[in-house]
C-alpha cells in the first residue's frame, strides 16, 4: 500500500469514526430534548386540568358544518 | 448507576457496536486482492443499503397498516422510518461514490442500479417535504400513506437492477451465495448488525419525539379550545 | 385541453428550432429526448388539472355520490387523458420529423407502439398523483416534486426505445418497450389498489 493509499485510508476511518459519533451525539440529544418536552407536557396538562373552565356551556367551538370554497385549505 | 439507567440507559448499547464494527472494517480483515484498501468503503456501503431498504420497507408496511386501521401509531412508524431511510440513502450515495471514483475511476455513472438509487432518495425526500406541508393530521396521513406506497415501488425494481439488467454495480448476493470470502464477510455482517442497531435506537428515540409533538398539539387545541370558550 | 397541449409542444418545437443550431448540431443524437421531453411536459401542463378543475364547482363530492363505482371515474378520467394525450402526439410527431429534418425510415407500427405506451406512461402517473393532490393545500407542488422523479423511467425507456427504433439500420427495442410495459402495468395495479383512499383525503 503506497503512503497516499494509507493516508486516505486514516482520512476513511476518520470519516467513519465521526459519523458513528455525529449519529449517536445526534440521538443522545433528541432523546434528551424529546424527555423534557414529555414533561413539559406533562406539567402543563396536570395545570390546565387543574382549573375548571368558567363558562361551561359554551366550551364547545363552532365548528363550520358546510363544506365549501373555504374549508378545502383545512 | 440508577441515575444512568433512569436517563435511557440503552442508548449506550450502541457504542460498544460501533467500536467493535470500526474495529473489523478497518484492522481485523484483510485488504481486497484486486480492490486495495478500498474494499473497506464498502462494509458501510452495503450496511447503510441493507438499512434502507429495510426502513422503507417499514414505511411502505406502515403505510397500510395506517390506511386500514387509521390509527396515527402507523403514520408515526411510516414517518420515522422515511425519515431514517432517506439519512441511509444519503450515506449509501456518497459512499458509493467515493468506491466508483476508485474503482471506476469517475464518480458517478448513468448506470441503472446508481440511477434507481437516485430516484429512491429523490422521492423519499419529496415524500418527506410534502409532509411538512399540510397541517390536518388525519389527511397528511392519508396522503402520505398513499404517496409512501406509490414511492415504494422504485424499492424492489432498484433491488433488482443489477440482476436484470447488464450494471457494472457488482453483485454480492446471489442465488449461489454470498459472492465474497469469509474474511470479508464477517467485517460486512458485522457493519451491517452495527447500522441495523443504530436503526432500531434511532426509530425508538425518533419516534417518542414525533409522539411528544402529538402531545404538544393535542395541548394547544386544547388550550385554544378552552380559550375560545372563555 | 388537446388544443392547448398541442399549441404547448409546437412552441417548444419552435424554441428547440432555434435554440439549437440545425447546422451545427447533430440533431439526431438529441431528437428522441426532445420529443420526449415535451410530450412530458405537455402531459404535465395537460393533466395537473384533471381532479382539480372539479374544484371549484364542487363536481367531484357529486361524482363521489353518484352510483357507481369510484374506480370507473378514474379509469373515465385515465382514458380521457390518454385520448387527449394520443391526439396530441399523431398531431405533433410529424411536426418535430419536419422541423428537424429526422429521416423517416417507415417504422410504422413500432414507432406508434412507443408512442402509445409512453404516452400511457405519463398519463398514468399525471391522472394518479392528480387524483391523489387534488384536496391538498400545495396540490401543484405536491403534483410535480413527485410527478417528475417518478416519470424518469418512462423518459428513459421510451427514449431509448424511440433512439433504437429511428436508428439506422433499425435497432432492437424491444428490450426497452418491455421494460415499459412493465412499469406501465404495474401503475395501472397500483390505482386498482389504491382507488379506495385516492379521494377521502
């Protein structure tokens, strides 16, 4: 194997080695974003239970019932 | 140690993998007699190949799962799985690149089996920019579920190509067996093992965050409801 | 819409006149491609609209009620575009032999078997990812982000099969009208599949 040869090698194995390590440092962080949004969502849902809606008759929305030009964007 | 088994502790079980597939790609197995070192490029290729054919695969089952059962778990898997295909697709190109500038001297050919490639990742990456593009979540599955499964068909015909037609892509599984000596097999199943467990940790990670966005919406409807009710 | 896609392909006829240099460049290398090239994109221009022009009035809710089976309606609309698509091309393949001096050498039947079954190609793959846009907020870019990568076969194919077809001696296409075939079988199957969830989106 000529030097060139072998350089471009340590070069393929230096590109190997990163991606392995851009992969799992990618993973590592949307695991541990993807848990705190969990419990942020967590924590905001046991908030909005917690206090009863003022007004309880009218918490349905209107929802249109006619499918016409506006609606198809929906 | 409870505190690292409390953080997802098997993440980490991907590590030791990488290290041990490094290690047989590039010190434990011998240099191709006519290739050179370059053979060595092709341990990755064939794992990211092998990965995204079986993740679109996953799509394209999860597409019909989603548009029997209509249940968004499936649009979830179809996603996460396109997604992670397309990363692999991407890393299969370049690295065959690399090997077609040394082993064929020009970096990319015409050929049917480079073309198919292409197409593959050309339609998968519009498969998931559409996605992006609608917001009402029962219709975007239903559509890209649709899409997903017309987008699969290039799969099999790319499989195919250089068994079809005349391709100077080699081919190493073949009807008589594996086309490669068993010094190269084992570093080649082992890169495989290697980017198939990446795959399956970055499916389980990818896909509680899709679920944690599925939170996060049914929140703010939530929120908006209560708010519009005021 | 035969009328406007024919007057699409002899202005591009027109602008590949010029564009390309008769004198200079050796058009028979490049005329299948050109012919090719616009066909497809008149069978886009033609077809993106197939479902969509039923928007406006709301035609498609009462074709969805009427009896009958939904897959007739697309098969209807599949064969209306070929019919369309067909009539463009007897209209504007000689044309292009005209404009760009290509010898004629009397393959009849195989020439008009390209044409039809590349013609079925990209009508085929227009009429599904139409049906498939039709509700959706960026139906156009939808239509032609997808519509174009999976056209490339039929490009390839019917190129290549015109290429062998008008060479001199004549070559063997047979290979590539196969492959064709192939593929305009199996997107004739993937509607029959499909047509249940073409259209609730």
């Amino acid at each position: 194997m000529s030097p060139l040869q072998h350089e471009y090698l340590v070069y393929l194995f230096a590109a190997y080695t990163a991606l392995f390590v851009i992969m799992f440092g990618f993973m590592y962080r949307m695991l541990q974003k993807s848990r705190k949004l969990d419990q942020d969502v967590q924590l905001l849902k046991e908030e909005l239970l917690g206090q009863p809606p003022q007004n309880a008759e009218v918490t349905s929305p209107v929802v249109p019932t006619v499918r016409g030009q506006g609606m198809q964007d929906a | 140690m409870k505190r690292l088994l409390a953080r997802d502790w098997w993440i980490w079980a991907v590590l030791p993998v990488m290290v041990v597939a490094l290690y047989f790609d590039f010190v434990g197995s011998p240099n191709d007699v006519t290739l050179g070192a370059s053979a060595r490029i092709l341990y990755f290729h064939i794992g990211s190949a092998t990965v995204a054919g079986v993740a679109f695969t996953i799509t394209a089952i999860a597409s019909i799962g989603y548009l029997i059962q209509r249940t968004l778990t499936w649009d979830i898997w179809a996603a996460a799985s396109a997604e992670i295909g397309l990363v692999f697709t991407t890393m299969l190109l370049v690295s065959g690149t690399i090997w077609g500038r040394i082993a064929w001297g020009a970096w990319w050919t015409w050929d049917p089996r480079l073309t198919a490639t292409l197409i593959l990742w050309v339609i998968f990456a519009a498969y998931l920019l559409l996605r992006e593009w609608s917001d009402n979540r029962a219709r975007r599955a239903t559509v890209s579920a649709v899409i997903a499964l017309i987008a699969y068909i290039d799969v099999p015909i790319d499989y195919m190509t250089i068994r079809w037609w005349r391709s100077i892509h080699p081919v190493i599984f073949t009807n008589q067996g594996i086309n490669m000596p068993i010094s190269m097999q084992i570093p080649m199943f082992i890169s495989m093992g290697a980017m198939t467990l990446v795959f399956i940790v970055w499916m389980a990670v990818r896909m509680r965050l899709m679920r944690a966005e599925l939170g996060v919406g049914d929140l703010k409807n939530a929120i908006r409801a209560r708010i519009e009710g005021q | 819409m035969w009328v406007a896609m024919t007057a699409f392909v002899v202005m591009v006829v027109f602008l590949f006149a010029f564009a390309l240099d008769t004198n200079r460049v050796r058009l028979a290398s490049v005329f299948p491609g050109i012919l090719w090239m616009s066909f497809l994109l008149a069978g886009m221009i033609g077809m993106s609209r197939t479902y969509a022009h039923e928007i406006p009035e709301d035609t498609l809710t009462g074709l969805v009620l009427a009896p009958g089976d939904r897959m007739a309606i697309f098969l209807a609309k599949l064969t209306s575009a070929f019919l369309f698509m067909a009539v463009m091309e007897l209209l504007t393949t000689p044309l292009f032999f005209v404009f760009f001096s290509e010898p004629w050498n009397g393959e009849w039947i195989l020439l008009g078997m390209t044409l039809a079954l590349g013609g079925l190609g990209i009508v085929e793959l227009a009429t599904l990812l139409s049906a498939v846009s039709v509700n959706l907020k960026s139906a156009e870019m939808v239509f032609m982000l997808l519509l174009f990568p999976l056209e490339i076969p039929v490009l390839i194919t019917t190129v290549e099969a015109t290429t062998a077809i008008l060479s001199n001696p004549v070559g063997n296409p047979w290979l590539w009208l196969h492959g064709l075939l192939a593929y305009d079988a199996i997107f004739l199957a993937l509607p029959l599949l499909l047509y249940e969830y073409l259209w609730e989106v």
